[in-house]
C-alpha cells in the first residue's frame, strides 16, 4: 500500500504586496494634483474674464473716439480701424484691412509726401502735420495728423499708428479760445476802468472844490471892475464937458489914449466875464462828473447831454469842424448823465479827429426812438474804418492814433459803459461814406 505524497505548499511571490501606507500616499498625491488643477482653472477663468473686460474697455475707448485711428504695419498695409473712421471713409472693415494707408489721402502730391514723412520720421514719429483725407461721399477735408511707430518688446518696428481730428474742429476751438480770450480781456478792461474811474472821481472833486474859489473871486472882481468902469467913464464925459478944460487936457488925452481905452475897456471887461462865466461851468460840470458813480438812475435828457459834451470838444476842435444835431427834446433815457455825458465827448471827440483831413469836416448827430430804445447815430465825413479793424474797435489799449496821441482806452470804456446802462454801442461803415456809431440805451419810463 503506498504512502500518499504530502500536499504542494504555495511558493511566494516575486514582488512583495503594496502596503496600505503607500495607497494612501498615492490618492493623496492625486488629490494634491486635482486641487491644483483646480486652481489653475479658477486663476485662468479669472484671468479671462480680466482680459475680456480689459478688450471690452479698450474697445468701448476707441469707438468713443472723435478722432479717426488707424493701425498698419511696416509697409503701411492697415491692420485695424475705429469707428470714426469707418464713418468718416464710408467704408467696410473688411474692405479697409489690407489696403494701403496711403491709398486713402486725397491727392498723388499728398500720397507722395505722406510717404516722404512717414518713411523719414517713421521711427520718431509725425506731429500736426495736416494733410487731405477723401470721405466716402467723395469730399476732401484737412485732418492735423499724428503718426507714431508701433514697436515690439525687443524694440523692432512692427508698424505705425496713424491718429487725426478734422482741421474744422481745431479751428472752431481756437475761435472758441480767442472769443474766451476777448471776453477776459474785455473784463480786464472794464476793472481798469472802474479802477481809474474811482481815482479820476476823487481828483477831480479835489480839483474842482480848489478851482471853484478863485473863479467866484474872479468874476465877483470883474464884475465890480465894469461898475467901476462905468462910474470912471461917467465921470471923464462931466470932466471933458467945460470946453476951456477940455482944451487943456486935450494933449495929454491923446498922448494917453484916453480914447482907444474907453472903446476897448467894455469889450475887455465883457471878455474876462465871459471867460470866467465858462471856467465856473466847466467847474460844476467837473464837479457833476466827480459824482456821477454816487448817483442813482436818474430821467437823463439826450438832448442836453450831447449839447454840453458839443460844447465842451468844440471848444478844443478846429473853428471849421460842424456839427449837425437833430435829437427831440423828450427823448430821455435812464442812467447817468455823466457817465453818458463822457461816453458821447468821447464818441464827437474821435469823429472830430478822424475828419479832420477832411476839406469840410462834419458831424451828424441824430435821435430817436426806436422798440423801447433811444437811438443815437453819430456820422462823421472821415475816411470810415478800415473793415479788418472793425472787430477789434473796442478792444482796451487797441487804437489807430499815432503812439502819443490816444491811450485805446476811450471806446473801451464807453462800451463798458453802455453794457452797464442796458444798452449797446456798435460801429460801422456808412454807405454814402464815413463812420457811423449807433448808441442805443433803454427810454425812460413816463
């Protein structure tokens, strides 16, 4: 009987089995891996949404732009557009890319030197340089251009970038500057005058108070003197009544010239009154104008402001210098009378100068009413003024005297002067010849 052979045992195997330790290590690793891949799409979402906002902003800012823009590269070939330029070529995008820059100005002249600048000053840039652009209804306008390079981050040129605004604009704001400009000039002006009003005011009344004293004595002095003449002249007839007296003192009469001082004495005395009389109007007229800032609106009677303002320049102006007047008497407005009163010497005293070359110098001064406002016309036969300076008539220091003979101050200060009565003051060229000025001032209510 045979003996049964013991049982195979297992053998072991090559590889030892992996322990659960490094199992656990394993996922470990895998979820260090997930969570940074995780993380690396939330930091890359964000960084596209960033970006996309950053391309909306940029997008948003380009087609906002009022000035044309276009990108090309090296050989001028356009890359990119905005919208301003789409607008203002009438073109499509899709058409506009590929095509050259140069193709878009309006004339070979202006291709050629467009290529002349941009190849010159590619690398430096073009500043306002103002060439002809042709729009896409055909029309040709001038833009002020800038071109500067596009370079890549090592510093090569990869293109330009081509910037412009319609020359029309540009202009348009320089008016809009030097209007501003005038305006504050203007301004300027009128505080000067205000400035040098308050000074002349208070000289002026001390002047006037010193003056009105020694006129008074004055003319009280003369005065007497032609009583007293009177009484001398009386006494002489009586004297040189008794014929055997007159005999005696006939040679000394003559040799006296007793006579001639009889004939002239009244026509001195009459002259010394009248000259004293005219100093002490001039002494209160000086004395109203020293007041004229203090005072309220007051009924002002047109009529007797010229006619005092006539009479004070014709006193200085050449004998054959006439003036005509033709103003109602009722024709009244509200204001100043002084201030009025130097706004009209003013505006007599520069058309007695300007015709003063003339044969026959004249003046036409006339009134009247007109929608609620009073109207004054002042005419001179002068040469008229020259149309380039019409703009410019009232400007402060402006003037077309020669240096010495006028400050620019006197229609500056008279149209400041009107502004603040409500009114206006404009010049002009009269068709038959001459300058003409036109006054107008708010009537006065009745």
């Amino acid at each position: 009987m045979s003996t049964p052979s013991p049982a195979a045992e297992p053998q072991p195997d090559a590889t030892p089995p992996l322990g659960e330790q490094a199992w656990i290590e394993v996922i470990q690793k895998m979820d260090e891996v997930y969570n940074d891949l995780l993380q690396y799409e939330v930091a890359l979402e964000e960084k596209n949404a960033a970006l996309e906002a950053s391309h909306q902003f940029i997008e948003s800012i380009i087609a906002a732009m009022s000035d044309i823009l276009v990108v090309c590269d090296r050989n001028g070939r356009i890359q990119e557009v905005n919208p301003a330029f789409l607008r203002f070529s009438g073109q499509d995008e899709q058409r506009l890319k590929g095509t050259l820059l140069f193709d878009l100005f309006a004339a070979p002249e202006e291709r050629a030197r467009a290529r002349h600048l941009f190849a010159v000053f590619g690398q430096e840039g073009v500043h306002d340089c103002e060439l002809h652009l042709r729009g896409g209804d055909g029309s040709v306008m001038p833009f002020s251009l800038n071109c500067t390079p596009r370079l890549s981050p090592t510093g090569k040129l990869m293109g330009l970038v081509l910037t412009g605004r319609p020359v029309g604009e540009l202009r348009r704001a320089y008016q809009q500057l030097r209007q501003a400009h005038e305006d504050l000039k203007r301004t300027q002006g009128q505080l000067l005058h205000a400035e040098k009003m308050a000074s002349l005011g208070r000289l002026v009344a001390g002047v006037a108070h010193e003056l009105n004293n020694p006129i008074s004595f004055v003319l009280g002095n003369v005065l007497a003197l032609k009583r007293y003449a009177q009484r001398l002249e009386t006494y002489l007839d009586a004297v040189h009544a008794d014929p055997e007296r007159a005999r005696c003192l006939a040679a000394q009469r003559e040799a006296l010239r007793i006579d001639r001082i009889l004939e002239d004495m009244p026509q001195l005395i009459e002259g010394m009154i009248e000259g004293a009389e005219r100093t002490r109007d001039i002494v209160d007229a000086l004395k109203r104008f020293s007041a004229v800032d203090r005072m309220q609106p007051e009924p002002v009677a047109l009529a007797q402001v010229v006619e005092r303002a006539v009479r004070w320049v014709v006193k200085g102006a050449p004998t054959r210098f006439a003036i005509v007047q033709d103003i109602p008497p009722a024709l009244r407005c509200m204001g100043s009378p002084g201030q009025l009163q130097q706004v009209v010497m003013n505006l007599v005293q520069n058309a007695c100068d300007a015709a003063a070359a003339e044969p026959a110098p004249r003046l036409a001064i006339r009134g009247r009413s007109e929608a609620g406002m009073a109207v004054l016309e002042f005419q001179d036969n002068g040469p008229g003024i020259a149309p380039e300076l019409l703009p410019r008539l009232f400007e402060p220091f402006f003037t077309t005297k020669p240096v010495g003979q006028g400050t620019g101050l006197g229609l500056s200060i008279s149209y400041g002067i009107v502004e603040r009565h409500g009114g206006s003051l404009t010049a002009e060229n009269a068709p038959e010849g001459g300058a003409r000025f036109t006054l107008r001032l708010p009537l006065a209510s009745n």
